[in-house]
C-alpha cells in the first residue's frame, strides 16, 4: 500500500474532522482519544514541552487520508503515567545509561484502557506497527530514545505488540459493573451484610452534617462552577505537597468543547459549596476521577467521588465505571479487580533481557494478587 509516515507536534496539523474520524472507527475508543480532550491537554500546556510531555504523534497517510496513528509523547520524566518505571531509570542512571528521554504512548494523567493503535483497518494497523519499530530503531535520529512504552492497550493491541519485540506488563485496576440495578439502595442489597453496612453509614454521616450534593452535566456547568472546581483541585494537591498537573484553562477548554461528556458533582454545606468531582463518561462507561474539598468531612471522598457517580450510572443504565487508578478500598465498594497491560521495548540489549525477567517473575505476582482479591469478593452471590 501507498502508506506514508509523519510525526506531529500538534493535533492541529491533522484537524479535528480527520482525527476525530479515526478515533470513532475504532473498537475501543473513548472520550480521552478525541481531539477536544487531548488538544486541550496540549494547548492549555497541561500536556506539552515545557512539562516534559512533547506531543511526538507518529501519524500513518494514504493519499491526503489519515489511516492511522499513535498518540506518542518524548517523556523527559515519568510523572503523570500510573504505570510505574521509576526502578528501571535509576538502573539506567546507575550504570551510565541516560533513560530519558524516552517515548510514550497513553493519555497524559489518565490511567484509562482504550485504543492506542488508532487504524481504519488492519493493514493501516501493520503499517503503524511498521513505523513505530522503525522510529524507535533509527540511531541516526536527533533525538535518541532508551525505550518506547504504550500504556493501556486493549488485550488485542498489547498482543499485536508484543509480536512486534515489546515486552508485556499487566496490572490492577478496580472496576464497578452495572447489573441493571433500579437503585443504589438495590445495589448495596447485593453486598455482604458488612459492606453494605459500611457503605450506609459512611453515606450517613455526610447527610447529617448537612451536606447535599448537585450533578451538573455538560452545559450546566458554568465558568463558575469550573473555578470553583479548580480551586478544589488544587487545594487538595496543596494538603498532599504536590503539584496539579492540569489547569483551569484545561477545564475551561473541555466545558467547551466536550460537555456532553462531563459530570461535575457539586457538595453543599449551609448554602456554600465546598468540595467537587469530575468524571467524564460516554454511553457505555464513566470514569473516575478528579476531585477536591476545601474542608474536611468524614466520608466527604467517599459520596462525591464514588456514591454520587454510581448513582448517576444507575440512573443512566451506564454499565460501567471505572474507578482509576490501584486502590484495593474500591473492592468495599464493590468494584472488583480488573486485569490491564502494558507494552515495553527497551533499546539496550541489556536492559531489554533484565526487564523481560524482573516481568516474568511479576507477571506470576500479578496472577496471585489477582486470586487473592478474588477470594475477598464483596458481593453476597458473586457476579458471574
């Protein structure tokens, strides 16, 4: 086929039409991969350069057609990933070997599963392939990368990978799944009687310190409500000692550009907001989440973060939530443990066969963490 690479800087060079396009006709994609969500990462400066997240999109051309392509970042850090290679860069650094940069697939800040090889079809899918080894092949670039890394592929991608020389790496993450429940109060009835019980009382204590809660969606949400979210996000940071990774004008940017994908979960106290949660959602799933509180109430995390958006799946017969990411207290709640998976091609020959043994003795952790959480199920009758 008469295929042709580019690499851009930014989405702007492809246009929303075109990539918005390729996004739709894929299996798994989600409201992460269109241009309104990752063009407001890049251009609010949440997600760029100057934050150690160059846009470096390898983007695959049939004629003036795009057919595929691979949101791709240089990564001058490992900040903002949630799958985590902090060990392997100080081994580089030990022995001499620079690590960054290196190169990145995924959405910045946004542990979510979803399509990375974005492809009209399978050829265009292989010629990506293609592309992607011969990028990270090529010595004789002006920027020389250790590794290259693609975070949260679907089981099928990460195969596709792994048959082109990238090593796998699974992982947990917790998920709720919608049995067609008519109510919450249905849904805590499916829960062991301890669970249920906590689940209760946890809810309890946040009504009777006289908190009530708003869901705005999409257009609701008014410049307002976004700075005031903002300021929740970042005081939270704040109490944590650290520093948010997105801003107010990347709020601002996807009130406009994707409301009909948002849900902002206001809590009240005596006539004053006081705490918020973002989730972003499609018909199919919701997921979680971002959140903050200027004052602290017993629970508080709990209702806005996860009761307040399970109420709206059920609401809404949205079948999944996805509760972000680790986080064994989500299995209390009654998420269970979903396995994901990552792809890793280390340059190094080295440090490519250390790292195929350190994950074949943690793929076998994995597996038992897995049946251990299994075992500890918060349903009364498990789901099948």
């Amino acid at each position: 086929m008469d295929y042709r690479t580019r690499i851009v800087s930014s989405l702007a060079e492809v246009g929303q039409p075109g990539w918005d396009g390729l996004v739709a006709a894929q299996d798994e994609a989600n409201p992460f991969l269109s241009y309104a969500f990752l063009h407001a990462l890049h251009e609010s400066g949440s997600a760029c350069a100057e934050t150690g997240w160059q846009p470096h999109y390898l983007t695959v051309w049939q004629g003036q057609a795009l057919v595929a392509a691979l949101p791709l970042y240089q990564k001058f850090h490992s900040y903002g990933e949630y799958v985590f290679d902090w060990a392997w860069a100080e081994a580089y650094q030990r022995h001499g070997v620079p690590y960054y940069p290196k190169l990145l697939s995924a959405i910045p800040f946004t542990p979510v599963r979803g399509s990375r090889l974005l492809a009209v079809d399978a050829q265009a899918r292989a010629a990506l392939v293609a592309a992607l080894q011969a990028l990270q092949q090529d010595q004789e670039h002006e920027q020389q990368f250790s590794s290259t890394h693609v975070l949260y592929p679907p089981p099928e991608q990460a195969e596709a990978l792994a048959e082109a020389g990238f090593l796998l790496r699974s992982g947990v993450q917790f998920h709720w799944h919608n049995e067609g429940y008519a109510s919450f109060d249905e849904f805590a009835a499916t829960l062991d009687r301890k669970k249920r019980k906590n689940i209760l009382a946890e809810r309890r204590k946040v009504s009777e310190q006289g908190v009530r809660f708003h869901r705005l969606r999409g257009a609701d949400i008014t410049e307002a409500h976004w700075r005031f979210f903002n300021r929740c996000y970042r005081h939270t940071y704040s109490d944590h000692y650290s520093t948010p990774y997105l801003n107010l004008d990347f709020f601002l940017r996807i009130g406009a550009t994707m409301p009909q994908n948002l849900l902002l979960t206001v809590a009240q106290r005596d006539g004053h907001a006081i705490a918020s949660s973002l989730t972003v959602y499609d018909r199919d799933t919701l997921y979680g989440r971002y959140w903050g509180a200027l004052e602290h109430v017993p629970c508080l995390h709990f209702e806005t973060a996860y009761y307040q958006p399970l109420e709206f799946c059920i609401e809404q017969k949205i079948a999944w939530f996805e509760g972000g990411a680790q986080g064994e207290h989500k299995m209390a709640r009654g998420f269970l443990p979903q396995k994901t998976w990552s792809a890793h091609w280390l340059a190094h020959p080295g440090f490519y066969d250390a790292v195929e043994h350190f994950l074949q003795r943690e793929e076998g952790g994995i597996d038992d963490y897995l049946g251990e959480l299994n075992e500890r199920n918060p349903f009364r009758d498990p789901p099948r």
